[in-house]
C-alpha cells in the first residue's frame, strides 16, 4: 500500500520567492507547478533581461542555478507543508552535470527534482531541465539546509 504525499494548492500562484531565499535579478525559477515531498517541478522562460543570458542563450551558469533554485523551491514548499518558514540552503556538491545544449530566449525551461534521500539536514536528489520534450541539462545535486530562515519572506 503506497501512501500519497501531503501537497500544497494553487502552486501556481504563489509567487515564488514566497519559496526561495534569492531575490531579483537572481531568480531563476518563475513558479512551481507541482511539488510534494518526494518530487517538484518548476517552470523558467528564458528572457532577455536574465543577468545569465549570453548571445541570446543561456549560460550555463544559469542552467545550474535553475536546477539549484528548483531544489530550493521544492525545499520551500515543504517547509510550508511543515508550517515552518523558508530557510538558507547552500549547494553542497554537484555530480554528473551535463549541459546538453543551452536554452534559447523565449525557451520554456521545465525542470524535475527528484529526491534520491534525505538525511538530517542534507537532501540529494536528481534534477532534469527541459524543453519541451527534450532533455538539455541533468544534474545530481546536494543540498545543506541551514536552520537560519531566509529573511523579509512574508507568507
């Protein structure tokens, strides 16, 4: 008997950095589409204003901060699933990054995270990003949550 996880509505609609600690110009993730506490998808349009844009495609850089973003939003989310305020994560190690190739502006960047195990404070997991049915980029990635909340999140 499998039991389903616990999931937040209108995910859509919360603004994200509700979820994440980064702020303007740094966000690289635009919403959360789903999450619970084993899986999280997240959306980015590539514009032309993202500070990690470089000849209309973007670096990868930022393709690696859109995988590390969507593992803090889905941290987010289930920080609000526990009832306890968004907190400062730090990227502890990334394995197996492969960038395929780098979305161009206007590209729609849908990025999976998937969580391989969580222990204590640390969570690994697997992150694919794609484009529509492409997969560009993937990543293991580990991540250290702190104790210390991020700060003027307001919910």
């Amino acid at each position: 008997m499998t039991t389903s996880s616990p999931k937040l509505d209108n995910l859509r609609e919360l603004p994200i950095t509700d979820l994440i600690p980064q702020r303007p110009p740094f966000v690289m993730v635009d919403r959360v589409l789903s999450c619970d506490m084993e899986e999280a998808v997240t959306e980015l349009v590539v514009r032309e204003d993202n500070i990690f844009l470089d000849d209309q495609k973007l670096a990868p850089a930022g393709m690696i901060e859109n995988m590390a973003q969507s593992c803090a939003a889905r941290m987010g989310c289930v920080n609000r699933l526990r009832g306890e305020s968004v907190k400062i994560g730090f990227i502890g190690d990334i394995r197996d990054c492969r960038i395929i190739r780098q979305p161009r502006c206007g590209e729609t960047l849908t990025t999976q995270v998937h969580i391989i195990e969580e222990v204590f404070s640390l969570t690994l997991a697997n992150v694919s990003v794609m484009v529509n049915d492409e997969e560009i980029a993937s990543a293991r990635i580990k991540i250290a949550l702190s104790e210390t909340p991020a700060v003027d999140i307001q919910h």
